[in-house]
C-alpha cells in the first residue's frame, strides 16, 4: 500500500488500484487503549467518550477550540476517572482515544447520531452530509477496532472461565439545551437490574443525589455499547453517567473513584457464578 497526501487527505492506494480514503496515518494513536490487558478481576470498565482527539485529516471539522474541548466532543473527566478506577481495582479498561464527533462508539452506526451534525445547538461542519464511504472508513479504522478491542477482552476473561460485569463510564454537562441536570450520578439500566440496584443504593448510602435511569435511560436504544457486548451475551452490567462538575478536577475523580472501588469491590465479592444465569433468564 502507498500513502498519497492531498489536501490534508490520506489516500491508500491498495494493489487492485481502488482507491481507498483514510482517516489515521500510520504515526497517529491507536483508537482505543487498554488498561490492565493481563487482568482477572471479573470487570471490564468500558469508556466510549475518553478522548477529544480529532485525526489529522480531519483537521478541526469547522469548530472552534472551546468547542472541541468541550462536552459536545468528549464526556469531561470520564476517561480520568475510569483509569482511576482501572488502576484502584486493578480491572481491564478499554478507552477510546478520538471524539464522539468523529464517530459516536455508544451508537448503532445506522443511528443518525453516529455521525452526528448538530450536537446542543452547535452545527459540526465536518459532519455535514457525509457519504456513505466515508461513515464506513470512520466506522472501520475507530470505532470497530474499540469495539472489537473490548470483545477481545471479554473473550480473554470468559476463556478463563469468568463472566466480568461491564461498567460503562460517562459524564453528563451540568445544563443541556437550557435545562439543569440536578442529579449528581445517573445509573442506567435496562436488563439487568441485579447489578443497577447495587449501584442505586451504594451510591445513594454514600451520599449522591442518584438518579435511576436519569439523565437518560439504559432503555433507550442510544446506549449501543451495553447493548451490545453485555445484554446481546447476558453479561452483568450496569452503565454510569456522572456529572461534569465533580470529575472535572483530579480530587473530584480521586473522590468517586474511591467511592465506586468499594462499591465494585463489594459486589464482585458477593457475585456468584449463579448470577450470570440470573441475567441470561431476564432476557
Ligand atoms: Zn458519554
């Protein structure tokens, strides 16, 4: 294959001479990173937001800085904290790297938010009309390598005979369209209730203004990630969003991080084989 630069553009050039658009350069970060890839504690901590990283061909897709920093482009203080929590429990976390501008990991590809063009009333230029083709190399070199790096993991983990819960960490802004958000920590369920009421009411003993299935609900189809890889094999999971404001700043994450350690601790302890069969049968 040979790397043509045009314009900004990558274009690899395979042997049957069809030429194919590109998205990373071979130099560019991988999509996703994981933590703890040896790990055998039964959690895989899953972040589909993590990162605010823009490929270079796409140079800034027509939005200014502030915007691109912004929760319209990462879930602030998700990727932190996951990797806090990664590290306290010592569990396999799979992060992607490049903003949910690019391609949103947490939607069906046919979603018309997947390539999202208008997100809280900012217009994404480079998301404007987008062919067919170029969804489909977004799709292939970001958001199927995450998702089959997490499939790679969760097939790591039953090969030993361990069926781990999913933990999906978001962050949600404090106001949304001109609405406050009240609620401190949201979780989000759908299937399996086992594992939401053990967050519930952990976090709720440990003082949070919780909300069940708010700010959006686990019920919703928009949550593809838990979908996918936990509910479709009847895997425990649960789905974690936490507002901005307390995982903007290091003590915050420090904080919470500390806090969802002993809940996931306590739970996985109390956890038995048994359950898993528990969650297929709610299907
Ligand atoms: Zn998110």
């Amino acid at each position: 294959m040979k790397v043509i630069g045009n314009k900004g553009q990558y274009i690899l050039k395979n042997n049957n001479s069809k030429i194919i658009e590109s998205l990373l350069s071979p130099d560019e970060i991988s999509p996703y990173i994981t933590l703890n890839p040896n790990s055998n504690v039964p959690v895989v901590l899953v972040c589909d937001h993590a990162g605010n990283r823009f490929p270079r061909s796409l140079g800034t897709m027509g939005l200014d800085y502030l915007d691109r920093i912004s929760h319209i482009a990462i879930d602030i203080g998700a990727g932190n904290t996951t990797e806090s929590l990664a590290k306290k429990l010592n569990a396999t976390a799979v992060l992607c790297q490049y903003s949910r501008l690019i391609v949103d990991c947490n939607r069906k590809l046919t979603d018309n938010t997947a390539f999202i063009e208008n997100s809280d009333g900012i217009d994404i230029p480079g998301n404007q009309n987008l062919k067919n083709n170029t969804k489909k190399v977004r799709a292939s070199e970001i958001y199927w390598p995450y998702h089959d790096a997490i499939d790679t993991q969760i097939s790591r983990l039953k090969d030993q005979g361990i069926s781990p819960i999913i933990i999906s960490i978001h962050s949600f802004t404090p106001t949304l369209e001109g609405h406050e958000r009240e609620w401190e920590i949201g979780v989000l369920w759908d299937k399996d209730h086992i594992t939401a009421n053990f967050f519930l009411a952990n976090l709720k003993d440990a003082g949070f203004l919780v909300g069940d299935n708010k700010p959006y609900s686990g019920k919703h189809p928009e949550d593809f990630t838990i979908d996918y890889h936990a509910e479709a094999v009847g895997l425990p999971h649960v789905g974690l969003e936490i507002r901005q404001d307390i995982i903007n700043h290091d003590e915050g994450v420090e904080h919470i991080s500390n806090i969802l350690q002993e809940i996931v601790k306590s739970l996985t302890a109390t956890t038995k084989p048994s359950n898993i069969q528990t969650n297929k049968s709610l299907r």
